[in-house]
C-alpha cells in the first residue's frame, strides 16, 4: 500500500522546480494530482510525466491571484476526483530584486497579490472544501527568508513572514475541524528561480560569486534539491506527523541556525 493511495492532493505552483519534484512524488506514493500553475505547457508535461509513470493527474490552469480562478480550481479538483485531501501551495514569485527604496508600488502588489494573497485565498477555498469532508492537509511554501531578513528582496522576505502567520492562525483556528496547517521554509534549492536570484542579485559582482558566497552560508556545504523539499512535503502531510500542526519546518541545510 502507497503512503496516499486513494487521496487527492491539490499543488499550486505545479509546474516547475519544488511544485513539481513534489507532485511528481505524491503521485509516485499513490496520490491522484491536481497540478494548479499559470504555465499550461509545462503543467501539461508534469501530467504527462505522471501518467507515463502509471500515475493520476490532471492540470488546472490557474492564476492564484484571482479568487474566481482559484474558487474554480478547488471546485474542478473535487469535481475531477471527488474530494480534497492534500493542499500544498506552493505558487510564487520571485519578485524584484532592489534596495528597499528603490522598489516600486506596482511592484510591491504583484510580489503581495501572488505570494500572499494567492496564499491566502487558496487556503479560504480549500479549508471551505476540507470543512464540508472534516479533514484535510495543508502545507504552505515559505521560505528561510520568512524566519530572517533579505536584504535587496524585502518584498519576498515581507510576503513569505506573512505565510508564517496565515499558517499558524489556520492552525489555530481549525484544530478542532480535523485540518493540519503547516509551512515547509526551504533554504537555497536549486531551481530555476534560485538561478534567476543570482543572476540578478545585487550584491556580488556576478552570479557565480553569488552562489559561492551563499553556498558558505548553508553548514551542509550545499544547495538544496527540490526533491528534498518534496520529501518534507510529503512527510507534513501524512499520518506520521499526524500531531503537527502550526509548524514551520526549515529544509535549509542549516541555514537558518548558522
């Protein structure tokens, strides 16, 4: 017997790097997989991946920001597959990489209206879904950057400190409905964001400097792989941490306790 067999497990951010090393290893342990992302062709191929493994999936084409898009992305997924078992969101941006002065309003609501409110909403309609069952998971992409500062991407850092209190304040508030809600904050994981992130990060002469210097700041000696996170992932979601809830668990290499 697989680890989900017979769950269905919704994940925002689906189509690439951490969302989908993790819908790639729901699957794998039985899941039926909801794949949520804006990126229709790499969903699709996530999905392809998934059924060419032997696996259940489908890809919901979905901006987190909009709450109708996300309203009927809960209401797809349990249309398709009966129920909502699992939530993992995990959709987000980068977003500008800039001293705090310099950033601009309308960048400040596009990093706050996908990263936080996206968040946010995903949760509202989930929890809505999970209410009506009396169960569900959830777990929330943080970031090290949502337990310390970040210099030059203050707004990244301000949206994933705010996920660490939708997670706890969801946990609180629904216990006793039978819904865990917990955050995984990863370190540096390599993706194509995190390439992104040092190709634009403002304080290294060049991207390979930048990943030098922040390799020195993770004890293991090395980047994460989104493999790893998917791993916790699925950990926080099953019947082994079935008494934690409110957690924020780091997958950072030990970058946070340096």
């Amino acid at each position: 017997m697989k680890t989900f067999s017979d769950r269905v497990a919704l994940i925002t951010g689906g189509t690439s790097g951490i969302g989908k090393a993790t819908a790639l290893a729901f699957a794998r342990e039985g899941a039926k997989v909801a794949i949520a992302g804006r990126r229709q062709l790499e969903g699709e191929e996530t999905v392809r991946i998934i059924q060419d493994q032997g696996g259940d999936a489908v890809f919901i084409q979905t901006d987190v920001a909009k709450a109708i898009e996300v309203e009927a992305l809960v209401s797809s997924t349990v249309a398709h597959y009966g129920a909502l078992d699992i939530a993992f969101n995990n959709a987000g941006i980068q977003g500008p990489l800039k001293r705090l002065i310099d950033c601009t309003e309308e960048e400040f609501y596009s990093v706050i209206s996908i990263n936080l409110k996206g968040l946010w909403l995903s949760m509202k309609y989930e929890i809505i879904q999970m209410l009506k069952q009396g169960h569900g998971v959830i777990v929330n992409t943080s970031s090290s950057f949502g337990l310390l500062g970040a210099p030059t991407a203050s707004f990244y850092a301000m949206a994933k400190h705010g996920i660490e209190g939708l997670t706890k304040s969801a946990a609180l508030e629904y216990a006793e409905s039978g819904i865990r809600v917990n955050s995984v904050s990863p370190g540096s994981i390599e993706t194509p964001m995190l390439d992104r992130y040092f190709a634009n990060i403002l304080l290294f002469e060049n991207a390979e400097e930048a990943r030098n210097q922040d390799k020195l700041l993770h004890p293991l000696g090395r980047f994460g792989k989104p493999e790893e996170v998917a791993n916790a992932v699925l950990w926080l979601c099953s019947n082994q941490s079935s008494f934690v809830t409110g957690h924020s668990l780091a997958v950072d290499g030990g970058y946070i306790v340096q």
